[in-house]
C-alpha cells in the first residue's frame, strides 16, 4: 500500500510512523508517503486521520505502477532528458568493454561527430567463463571518467558487484545494473541512496515481475531515477543469443511509470541482427537504445559477434530517425 500523509504532518511524524508500521519513507515531488508491502490492504487505525490519499495494489509492483503515477516518470541524464513528455528516444553507443584509452577515446570522439550525448563502456565484465577477459577495472573506469572529462560525454557502465559500487557512482552519469547483478542487494541499496539515474537490465531469467520488483528497491529508497532495459531473455531458441521480448515491453509500457531503454546487441548477438531490431524497438516508442560499437568488431575482447562498426553504427543512426518520427519520437 502507499499512502500518501497529509502536509500537515511533521518531518519527525513521518519517520517516526515509517518506523513503527515498518514501512519506507519517501518524498517525492513536496509530499511525504510511506510504503508498505502490497499485502497491507487498509491504513493503519492511527495513520486514518492523517492519510490525504491511498493505493492499495494487487502484487509489490507499487511506486513502478501506473496507477500510481499514470504519467511516466522523466529521467534526466546530465542535460538531457528522457521519459515524461519529452518523446526523446536516446541512442547510447560504445563498446562493451573499455579495452584502451585509444579504442575508448576513438568511441568518444565518433559519439560527439555524431552530435550523441552519451557513452558506454564495460570496465566490471560479469563474464560466464572466469577466463575470458574481465574488464579493466578501475583503470576502465578512469579512462571513461577521463573521456566524460574531455569530451563532455555522459558515461554508463556497470556494477559487477557491490565492491566496487561508489567508484561507479563517483565516476559516471548513469550506473547500469546488468543482467546478472540485478538481484545483487548491495547494488540496489546503493543505488537507491542516491539520485543518480540507475539502469536496470532485466536478467534472462527473471519475470516481468521480478524485473520491476528490483526496480522498487530503487524507488522505495529514495530514487526515483529509475529506467528499465530489455536485453534479450533465454528461451529454447539457440539461433540467437538471447530472445528480445517485446511483449514484455508492451506490458511494461502499459502498467509501469518507467523510461523503458532497449539492448537489441546482446538481445541478438550477432551484429547483423541489430539493426533491424532496434527500428522495430524505436517504433514502440521507447525511450532510448543501449547499442555496443566497437572501432574493430573483429579483435574486441568481449562480445566481438554482436558489436557494430563505426560505419554500421553511424548508418543505425540514421535509420532509426525516420522510425522514430513515424511514431512521434526524435533520436538524441
Ligand atoms: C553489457 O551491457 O555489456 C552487458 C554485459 O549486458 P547484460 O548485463 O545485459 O548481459
Ligand atoms: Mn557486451
């Protein structure tokens, strides 16, 4: 349940009755509501006279649900925006991984030729096989945060694990919760101490459901920065890497508040496949396209099948603008 506490209710009385009813405290937009678990289906006796308005829900998808806030949520990533009623639709392009300050710099400087705002870069791998390269670590870190720096660009990468959690917040604009780390606790807690934006990639075996209830861990504790990715999820197929569910897409268009990003790279995992995807992604008006590039596909050290061309990428671009018009969008 969410209840939203009149504004004549104290500071000190909203923490003190988040307490004593167990539930989180947060401030969004001036008013104060507590939330408690989905399965509180009436305000608590002494809460009645102090209760302006209340939600009650069916599961814990609560603060991510439109029937919360109808209206989706905008998330600013430095000084651009995405979600609420921008219509933006941002194209977020790099490597998977940062390999060299020389193939990272070459991503920059194709990112600003191409008038885009924002890069990405893997320096934490959360590799399958503990002997495939693991990412550069806090030296990847330092190269990006150097391009940010330089170039103006806004970085993305993500947290492994939680050990390394506040030089990720330190040094980037948005912190990316992978596939594989997205039930870590220690990362969504962080995460949620925060305001930066958080980019939550749904594991490939996680229901809709799960998806979002990590999503409320973030809200729940304070950020209500929160964008939601689709990158694929494991199903019989074996021709490609994974199986990009647009039909999950649809359905959280429909019943959540959240920006909805889209990875077709990994979704696919082959390079040929990336295009096409993203135009049938930007036609479902989303609001943005984590797509990797790579200055030479052939030698990167991880995910070399799926990475496009400078080439392949600058062409993506141009592409996807017309779709995205079609259906109201503009790329950023
Ligand atoms: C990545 O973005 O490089 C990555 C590893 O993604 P995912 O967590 O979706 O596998
Ligand atoms: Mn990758």
């Amino acid at each position: 349940m969410i209840i939203e506490l009149k504004s004549t209710v104290s500071a000190n009385d909203c923490a003190t009755f988040a307490e004593k009813h167990k539930a989180f405290h947060i401030t969004y937009e001036g008013k104060n509501y507590l939330i408690t678990g989905s399965g509180v289906k009436e305000i608590p006796t002494e809460l009645e006279t102090n209760t302006s308005e209340h939600w009650v829900f069916a599961n814990d998808i609560q603060l991510a649900s439109k029937r919360f806030r109808s209206e989706k949520r905008e998330v600013k990533i430095g000084n651009v925006s995405i979600g609420g009623n921008t219509k933006n639709t941002i194209l977020i392009g790099g490597p998977c991984s940062v390999e060299s300050e020389e193939q990272i710099r070459s991503s920059a400087e194709l990112l600003v030729g191409m008038g885009l705002s924002t890069l990405r870069g893997g320096c934490y791998k959360p590799r399958t096989s503990p002997y495939s390269f693991q990412g550069l670590g806090l030296e990847g870190l330092q190269l990006l945060a150097k391009m940010r720096t330089e170039y103006g660009l806004n970085v993305i990468t993500e947290a492994r694990d939680a050990t390394h959690i506040d030089e990720i917040i330190e040094h980037t604009d948005i912190i990316q919760v992978g596939a594989k780390a997205m039930y870590d606790q220690g990362i969504l807690r962080a995460c949620a101490k925060i305001k930066k934006p958080v980019l939550i990639k749904r594991g490939f075996g996680t229901t809709l459901q799960e998806f979002v209830q990590a999503a409320e861990f973030v809200l729940a504790g304070g950020n209500e920065n929160v964008i939601l990715c689709e990158r694929g999820i494991r199903t019989f197929e074996t021709g490609t890497r994974f199986t990009l569910d647009l039909c999950g897409v649809a359905w959280l268009q429909e019943h959540t508040n959240l920006p909805i990003v889209l990875d077709p790279s990994h979704a696919m995992g082959y390079a040929y496949g990336v295009n096409p995807l993203a135009r049938a992604c930007v036609a479902m008006g989303i609001d943005g396209l984590l797509i990797e590039a790579h200055p030479n596909p052939k030698v990167a050290k991880s995910d070399a099948s799926q990475q496009l061309n400078y080439e392949e990428f600058k062409q993506l671009q141009k592409d996807l603008q017309a779709v995205a018009a079609s259906v109201g969008y503009k790329m950023i």
